[in-house]
C-alpha cells in the first residue's frame, strides 16, 4: 500500500492518482497468475 501511495502521488506530479487505481494496475497480474492456474496453488 506504501508503493501504491507513493506511485499514486509521484506518476502525475501536480495530480494524485486514486491509491486503489494504482493497487488494480499492480494486482492485476497477480490475479491473472491465479486465474491461469486455476486457484489450486495457493488453496
């Protein structure tokens, strides 16, 4: 959450970036990875 705060305050300078924006771009391969795999390694 400290990445995504920061990226979120640092990507647009004058601007902010929702936190929860940033954390979806980050997460989202992640959550492929475990789509692709189908769930069965980390259960």
């Amino acid at each position: 959450m400290l990445l995504a705060d920061t990226l979120g305050r640092t990507l647009q300078a004058p601007y902010e970036t929702p936190v929860a924006a940033v954390v979806a771009v980050l997460g989202l391969p992640f959550f492929l990875f475990i789509v692709r795999k189908g769930g069965g390694a980390f259960s």
